[in-house]
C-alpha cells in the first residue's frame, strides 16, 4: 500500500497536479475559446477529486486535490510548458509522473493512477463541442483531441 509518506515533496506535488496536466494536453492539443477551456478544467477538477479505484494512493491524490480546491490553490502551480514542442513536453511530465508513481507504488496502484490520468484526459475532451457555428457541426471529440489522447494512453501505460 502506497501513500503520500512514500515519495519526497517534490514528486507528491507532480503526482497530484498530473490529473490538471493531462486535461492540459487536451486543452492544448485543440485550444477553443475561454468557455471551452472553463469546461475541460471543469471536468478535469471533477476527475481529479473522484478517483477511478479505491487504491490509497488515488485517494491521498484526490483528497491534496479537494483540499486546494477549497484553499482555492492553482493546481498547475509551478508547471509551465514552454516552448515550440508544448504538447510534447506535457505528455512527457506525464510520462515521468507515471514512472515516479510506477518506481514506488505497487503494479496495481501504478495502473490504476495512470488508468485516473486518461481518465482526466478524456473527461476534459468530452466536456466541450469543439468547432461548428453555435453548436452546428461541432464534434464532442475533435481529431486533435483525439490524437493527444492516443498520446496521453501511450505516455500513462505502465
């Protein structure tokens, strides 16, 4: 049984701000307008405080994150991609989060964070129409959703 106590500070901060990092990639990999993005960090909120499983781990995850909601805390503080390649960057955090995650926990509780982490992907992807005129024509998942998360699925496998 894996908890918070198990990894140093700066890994537990990565770990718990990585749900908001792979609803990131989405809202990067398709940007829309300011309601679409308020709708798929919406749904990323959500996702990261239920968590999939009842393993410890996701629970000690989802209880940091519900606390800094209330604290009204930014959850990607301190991680800014930058650069050309930003869509690349954020799914390799995502890659390393796994493996930080996968070094400690067990092979259960590793598979079950990085199955929570497509699951936040794909719960920012599904909350907004992206595309089309009023609503006309708009596509639930768009192509550019879609391929970062196949990106995100192969970063969070372990």
């Amino acid at each position: 049984m894996t908890t918070k106590s198990d990894f140093s500070e700066e890994e537990w901060a990565r770990i718990v701000r990585a749900p908001f990092v792979a609803g990131l990639a989405i809202s990067l990999a398709d940007p829309g307008g300011p309601i679409e993005a308020a709708k798929e960090t919406m749904a990323s909120m959500r996702s990261a405080t239920s968590p999939p499983s009842r393993e410890e781990l996701l629970s000690d995850v989802a209880l940091d994150v519900q606390a800094m909601v209330q604290e009204r805390r930014h959850p990607l503080k301190g991680y800014k991609p930058t650069g050309p390649a930003v869509g690349d960057e954020v799914v390799a955090e995502l890659r390393e989060v796994v493996a930080v995650v996968a070094g400690t926990a067990t092979a259960e509780e590793a598979t079950a964070y990085g199955a929570w982490l497509l699951a936040s992907a794909q719960a920012a992807a599904e909350a907004a129409k992206e595309g089309g005129f009023m609503g006309f024509g708009a596509e639930q998942v768009s192509a550019g959703e879609q391929a970062m998360l196949d990106r995100v699925r192969e970063a969070v496998a372990t």
